[in-house]
C-alpha cells in the first residue's frame, strides 16, 4: 500500500511517500513503524488511541478505528494538523 506521509515527518520516511503492508489499519502503521522505526508513536498515543492532531484517509473517507479493513492495493493518506502561535 501507499502511504503519503505530511511533511512534519518526512525525517523518518525520507521523503512524502512510504509503503506499507497490511489488512487494516492497525497493521498498515505496524510495517510503516517496522521499516521507519519510531514513526508509529507520532500517530498513536501509549494507549493505542489515534492522537488529536492526526488523520488518516483512505478511499476518499476519514479513518477513525484502527481495525478499519484497507485495501491491499490502495492508498492511506496521514495528515497532521499544525498548531502553535
């Protein structure tokens, strides 16, 4: 799967596109954080929760669960809110 990852954290994917392997989700940011190690944590809080800052969208709809099936041949798109004065 594709993976378009927002700007504020091309440090750990090198660039704005990524790949990713997995059924939902859950297991989609599991291999994202397998091959770009840390990753995971800037999405997903200690208690498994998708942080407030964050989005995910796939097939043109928002992704709120982390067991959300995806397609294998599809695309996820993170998107990271800004904040700050």
């Amino acid at each position: 799967m594709k993976v378009l990852i927002p700007s504020a954290l091309h440090s750990y994917t090198g660039g704005a596109r990524a790949e990713a392997d997995g059924a939902t989700l859950a297991d989609v940011l599991a291999d994202l954080d397998r091959r770009h190690p840390g990753i995971r944590f800037r999405m997903i809080d200690e208690q498994g929760r998708i942080r407030r800052h964050i989005r995910f969208f796939s097939e043109n709809i928002q992704i709120c669960d982390l067991d959300h099936t995806l397609p294998a041949s599809g695309e996820l798109i993170i998107v990271q809110a800004l904040s700050g004065g």
